[in-house]
C-alpha cells in the first residue's frame, strides 16, 4: 500500500493496515522533521511538496523491495505540506518471514525514500 497524505501519520493505525497472517517480523520505521539540519540554523518547519509522478515513483520503490526480499506487505506514507519540528515526514512498513529481510528492505525503503526526484522540501529556519 502506497500513500500520499496532508493529514498527520497516526503510529497506532500503521501496524494494523499491514498483512501479518505468516509474518514473524513486523518494522515500521518513521522518519520526523529534526530541528537540526546540520546547515548551522535552527530548522522551524519544511514544507513538502509532491508531483504528479510521485506516486508512480513510489510504486517503483515497493517494487524493488518486493524483488529483492521476501515480504508479506508492504506500506509506505508520504506527508505532503508543511510539517514543524517533531512531526512525522514518512513511514516505511514491511512485514515479512524473516527479520533479516524486514531490516533490509526498510533500511532500503528509507534510503530510496530520500532520493525521490518527485518531490521538492522547502525548508523554514529560524532566524
């Protein structure tokens, strides 16, 4: 399952919407906005933005995952709009057989989430 969403990433209805009949390892990681970007000023928000291809983008992403590890499903959540400080950007949720699998293929997902070409972040500091 693959989202784009303005609304807040709600933790506790994640691990629900994932298949988990024949898992033994579920792993949901959530990405936050951090009030540190390493660019020596204080970040109050980023405002993020996604194109019409995004969601193309993203079906590229579970795909890969899915070739390369054995998964039971898969939920990856954008939020689109202008997050502050604490807030949840994203999630990566696989649930899968094995951990080993489950670990590698969100660290991957993470990864291939932040190199997406189809959306631009606009970030806000602190003056």
């Amino acid at each position: 399952m693959l989202f784009i969403i303005t609304e807040p990433i709600n933790p506790a209805d994640s691990y629900h919407l994932l298949a988990t009949v024949t898992s033994g390892s579920v792993l949901l990681h959530y990405a936050v906005v951090k009030g540190e970007t390493g660019v020596g000023k204080a970040t109050i928000s980023i405002d993020y933005r996604f194109s019409p291809e995004a969601l193309s983008e993203m079906n590229g992403i579970a795909a890969e995952l899915k070739e390369k590890w054995q998964l039971e499903d898969l939920l990856i959540i954008r939020r689109e709009g202008c997050l502050s400080v604490g807030e949840i950007i994203s999630l990566v949720a696989v649930s899968a057989p094995a951990s080993e699998d489950a670990f590698e293929a969100c660290r991957y997902g993470i990864s291939r989430l932040k190199k997406m070409s189809t959306v631009t972040k606009t970030e806000r500091f602190d003056l």
